[in-house]
C-alpha cells in the first residue's frame, strides 16, 4: 500500500465480533425498554440509578444473584467493581427503583459486607453452578466452581466485585411471575 491509499474500512472481523457482543449486552435493556423485560424471567433487574453529579437518570440491566423473601432483597453483584458507574451513582443516591420480571417496585440499596457477601455467593454458586462457572471466566479468567468456594477465596473476590442488596420499599412484595 503507498502512502496515498487509505486502510480498507470494510467490517473486519474484529469490528463485527465488538459490534455483535455489544449488540447482545444490550439486548436485554432493549428488552426492558420495550415492555419485554418478563421474559428475562427471575434473573434479571433493570436498576434505574441517579447520575452523581448530573443527577440524569441512567438503567441498567444485571443480574440477581439471590432474592431473599423473608426480608424482600434483592443481591446483586458490581461485576466492573466498585468503578462501576451505576455502583458509585447508588452510593451517592441509594434510593431507586428496579423492574423486576413485569413489575417495577421502589427499593433501597444497601452495601453488603464481604463477609456477608461471600455467604450469599456461596449460596448462588451452589444453586446456579454453570452460570457461576461462566461469570468466573468472564471476571477471573477461570471458572467458578463450588471447590473454590473457600471463604477467605469468595470475601476476597467480594472485595472487588461488591454485593448490594436492593431492600425493596414500602408494602412491595416481588410476586411470582
């Protein structure tokens, strides 16, 4: 190629595998977004959380690694860790509202210690071992697996990967969907 031609700006395959994995992250907000967050089923929450500074509403979708009915919680994980965008926006504003299946409900987040943490991914490592598996690659590079589930291993990995329990407000109760 001489200097006087330009790069061939065609989807390489790169580009296309970028676009397509950003495409499915989103889907599930685009679902949400349309009306179709129930078919998510129980393992999904849009969280609507409060810009820190700009105080601009933001969604965003993750997943529910245990619900407590006894006290209506809801426990999700900050998979980027603590720099996630939507966990230093619920410090700054803890109070917010979810969309859970086809209901949305107000609820209130609160910072899980580790210790307790480690308890509630041990529990969701035992009930949901392929998809611990899988979101031990992605965060760890390797699998999560219920023989790892020591708990000086499972605070340590809380310590990046914080838990908040979403307290769901009022006379709320997440029904069955």
């Amino acid at each position: 190629m001489t200097s006087r031609q330009r790069p061939r700006r065609g989807l390489s395959r790169e580009r296309l595998r970028r676009g397509l994995w950003r495409w499915v992250a989103r889907a599930p907000l685009l679902l949400y977004r349309w009306g179709l967050g129930g078919l998510l089923g129980r393992r999904f929450v849009r969280l609507t959380h409060y810009g820190r500074r700009s105080g601009r509403r933001y969604h965003t979708v993750v997943e529910v690694v245990h619900y407590d009915s006894a006290a209506n919680t809801l426990y999700i994980v900050a998979g980027f860790g603590p720099g996630s965008d939507w966990y230093r926006n619920l410090q700054a504003h803890p109070t917010t509202e979810i969309t859970w299946g086809w209901h949305s409900y107000p609820a209130r987040a609160r910072f899980v210690p580790p210790e307790q943490g480690a308890q509630v991914l041990r529990a969701y490592i035992q009930q949901h071992p392929t998809a611990a598996r899988h979101l031990g690659q992605w965060l760890l590079g390797q699998p999560l697996t219920p023989d790892m589930a020591s708990t000086a291993f499972l605070e340590a990995f809380v310590k990046d990967h914080p838990l908040v329990a979403l307290e769901l407000g009022g006379n709320a109760r997440a029904t069955a969907n």
